[in-house]
C-alpha cells in the first residue's frame, strides 16, 4: 500500500460534520497535508494554490456544484 505522507487531500465537503471527521481521519492516516473547502469556488482557490494529490469531492455545494467543479478542473 502506498505512503499516505507522500499524498496531499482535499476534502470538499459543505457539510462541516462531515468535512472535519474525514479531515481528522485522514490526518489521523497520516496524510502529508489536508485542506478543507466548504464550496466549489473556494474548492478551485485552494487547488490551484495548492494542487492536492486526491480530490474528495461532494457533488451536491452551494456557489459551484461538484460538477461545475470537474468541468473547470478539466478545462485548465
């Protein structure tokens, strides 16, 4: 099985429950870095900063939905 500190995640999740048990989860695995994003925009922001190994991407956001969010990613 692959490191998980060689892998930087960011979880993109509007629901702040979820979004901080799968961030301490993944931190917990040892995940070099986690980011949080409560919406798409904000999700593109801090991709394009910080490009993540693994995206954990919801579907169902506010401002940007998880699709519009795929659309951008493959445009750029």
């Amino acid at each position: 099985m692959p490191n998980p500190q060689a892998y930087s995640v960011i979880v993109v999740e509007d629901e702040t429950f979820l979004s901080k048990i799968l961030s301490e989860r993944l931190e917990d695995e040892g995940f070099k870095r986690v980011d949080v994003a409560g919406n798409g925009e904000e999700a593109l922001q801090k991709i394009k900063t910080n490009p993540p190994s693994i995206i954990l991407l919801d579907m169902i956001l506010p401002k940007m939905n998880g699709f519009e969010v795929l659309k951008a990613l493959k445009e750029d």
